[in-house]
C-alpha cells in the first residue's frame, strides 16, 4: 500500500519520463504495484485484501435493515445474520458497519438533536427554572428510605444564580417544602416559574396543573409554565447547573457529613458560583452583578400550608430522627416504625403510628443542633419498662469466676464412683403419734 506522499511521488517521475521500472527501483516497490497506482487500479491508503471480504455476501442485508430502522442495535442484527450464514463476531460486524458506513442518520432523531435552537430572551425578574437532580448512593446516616436523594434546583434565567435544596422524595408535599425554601435562598419571586412536565406539577392524563400545586402557585402570585413534549431545552439555564452541582460538588461530598451539613455545603457552593463569568448587554460581566438586575417580588409572609410525612424507625430508647435532632416517643414504639408530620412554618412537630394515631408532639428545635428532646411521661414509662423487664439480680461479668457448686460436686463424684456410701434414716415418730391416737379413740 502506497501513502498519498508515495503516490505523488511515482506520478511526479512518470511526469518527468521515467519508465515503471525504472521508478520501481527508485522507490523500491514491485512494478506491478507502481503500475496499479498509475493506471488509478488502486488509491493511496487503502490496503488491498489479499483474499475476497466475507462481508460483501451481507452488505446489502445490512444497508437494507438499517435502512428500514436506524435504532437496530448491533446485537440484534447479528442475531438475524447468523441464520444466513454469518460466521463473525460481534467486533467485526460493528466494524463493518462502521467502516462502510451502512448506519444511516435518523432524520427523525436529527430534528430533536441537531435543530437550530433560537436563542431566548430571559429579562430580568421574568423567570425561574426548576428542576431535580438525582443523587445516588447517598450516605447511610442520612436516614432516607431508598438509595437515592433528590435536590431541587433553582435558577434565575437572566442572571444564572441558583440554590439547591436535598430532599428525600421528590412527591408534591417534598416539592413544596423544598421550593418554599428555595425562594427563600433566592431572596423572591419572579413572574414565572418553569418545569419540565413532572407529574407533581402537571397531571399525566388531563395535563393540567395539580390541584395542590395550582394552590401552591395562586399562594404566590406566580404563573407556572411547563416546557412543550421534547423541548426540555427551553430550560437549559438549570439543567447546567444540575451538572455543575452533580460533578463539582456531589461528586466529592465527604461521607462524613450529617444532612444538615451537606445542606450548608451545597448553599456555600452555589453561593460561590455567583462570581462565575457571564457575558451581559455590556460585555462580560458576573452573575452575582446580574442578579442586582433582577427584579424579584417579596415572598408571602405567610408560607403554604402543606405537610410533610416521612417514615422514621424509633431506635431501642424509643427516640427518632428529625432535622439533626432527636425527639422522643412513648415507650411501646421502641424499635418501631413511626411517621412524623410538620406542617411547613409550624413550630412543632406530630409523631404518629402506622395507621395514622399521633402519640405524641414536640416543639421544634433548630436543624442540626443535635439535641435530644423527651417527654416527662416518655421517659418516666420508659424507665418503668426497662426496670419491670430488667432479670433478677446483676447480671454476669463475662471474667467472673464461678467455680462447681456442692451439687455439681456431689453428681461428679457419683460419675466417678468417689461417692460416699448414703445411709438410710428412718423415723419412728409418725408410727409412735398414729398408735397414741389409736388408743386415744379406744
């Protein structure tokens, strides 16, 4: 095989008046070969089989299925050529297409991800993008009921500032009190609010808003908008900022941190992307000098009424879990499954059984202080259980020394025939009262 500089090369001395051999001994290459590059038999780069391809049998099978469907994975197709005939592998079969190009483009697919994307105008204070982000394997300690957390986050389309909000679900009660808090971090509202279709926000069988969120939303003052079916890019502004926080601040979260911690690292975080370079009417500016463009109304001064439920598991001294801190519960729930309830801005807190019984209410401390909080009566039956199921007397060191007792001595030395002969002692007293009463009765 000759490169494209060779085959210049032997064209150049044809051009001069060289004969084949000649140029053949120049070049060192066979006359046959020199020949076929002149004559245009053979093109530069490309190796001559020595024996005929064993795909050429199927190529037109190939271009005929791929053309029919584009998706068809590999696998399946090779499948389908091993009854006519095809003996390679999985490798060859991909490399052939791949090099003959039989793998058309899927006009259709094209349309969604190569269309021209016109560029949209976000005006300071008109909109704010929300979306979740999916966090797996969080840390164990954290408590949350499946392998997955959620944050919620939001960003100002005009000027790119975002907050984020770890939740345990991403149901309509949990969307609520994250966005409540999420406002909160933004420091307002603006005049619309925009999501993908998530079936919290937009039910899947009417399309309209849910009921609870639609509430949500006139509590506010704000016009939700859901993007069209296939064009999630109308908020691409928050789904950058999912991957900034998925690769540069979850990614390397430290195990180590309690929920609340991790709460605070991601607000730091996100506060710190603030001084990122954006590029504004006037040049080059930052988002944080964007956001003092924007225009955002105060929040209500009264939060949504919505309740949040999650399930906790009491732990043996009958607390559980809630915020950073530990609240008490009666007794009878030691080790079992309850559920907590607060209702967003309240200041205590329901802890109720399965079936729905609250057993008990505490005031609220701050998240994260790590406080434990009892009630007078939890720990006064609390101490009354442990006490009535506690066993008779202390209970054995796992060294205390206990040697064989009189009576294990005495059943060793019957198995080892040591044992004293025993003497029988028979008493005359009960002969002598029975006859004194006999003769009593005479």
């Amino acid at each position: 095989m000759l490169s494209e500089r060779s085959s210049v090369d032997i064209h150049a001395l044809k051009r001069q008046g060289m004969t084949i051999s000649e140029i053949a001994r120049r070049t060192n290459h066979d006359r046959k070969t020199i020949r076929s590059y002149l004559n245009g038999d053979r093109a530069p780069g490309v190796r001559q089989r020595a024996a005929p391809d064993e795909f050429d049998g199927f190529v037109d099978y190939v271009t005929a299925r791929l053309t029919e469907d584009p998706h068809l994975w590999a696998a399946t197709l090779l499948d389908e050529l091993r009854p006519l005939g095809f003996e390679g592998s999985y490798p060859t079969l991909t490399r052939q297409i791949r090099a003959r190009g039989l793998r058309p483009a899927c006009t259709a697919c094209a349309h969604v991800t190569k269309r021209p994307n016109a560029v949209i105008e976000h005006p300071p204070g008109e909109e704010t993008q929300f979306d979740w982000l999916e966090l797996p394997d969080p840390p164990a300690h954290w408590g949350f009921p499946t392998k997955r957390a959620y944050l919620l986050v939001g960003s100002l389309a005009h000027s790119g500032v975002w907050r984020g909000v770890i939740s345990p679900s991403m149901d309509i009660p949990h969307l609520l009190a994250a966005m409540t808090t999420l406002l909160a971090l933004l420091g307002g509202l603006t005049r619309v609010w925009r999501f993908d279709r998530m079936a919290t926000v937009l039910h899947p069988v009417t399309g309209d808003l849910t009921p609870m969120f639609a509430g949500f939303a006139k509590h506010h003052g704000v016009q939700p908008v859901v993007c069209r079916p296939r064009s999630g890019n109308r908020k691409g502004v928050v789904e950058k900022n999912n991957h900034t926080a998925a690769q540069r601040w979850w990614r390397n979260l430290p195990d180590e941190l309690t929920l609340e911690q991790a709460q605070a690292s991601v607000e730091t975080f996100a506060a710190g992307q603030d001084a990122r370079k954006r590029e504004g009417e006037h040049g080059t500016t930052t988002a944080a000098a964007m956001f003092a463009d924007e225009r955002l109304r105060p929040l209500p001064p009264v939060v949504f009424p919505v309740i949040v439920t999650e399930e906790r598991t009491a732990t043996r001294q009958a607390l559980i879990d809630w915020r950073g801190n530990r609240y008490s519960v009666p007794p009878e729930l030691a080790a079992a499954k309850v559920v907590v309830q607060q209702r967003l801005g309240a200041a205590t807190i329901d802890i109720a059984t399965v079936s729905g019984t609250v057993v008990a209410r505490h005031a609220v401390a701050q998240p994260g202080l790590g406080v434990t909080i009892r009630d007078g009566g939890h720990v006064t039956a609390l101490e009354a259980i442990a006490l009535a199921s506690a066993p008779p007397g202390r209970p054995h060191r796992r060294k205390e020394r206990i040697p064989p007792g009189a009576a294990a001595l005495r059943a060793a030395q019957v198995l080892t025939g040591t044992a004293a002969p025993t003497t029988t002692v028979i008493s005359l007293a009960a002969y002598e009262q029975a006859a004194k009463n006999r003769n009593t009765l005479r």
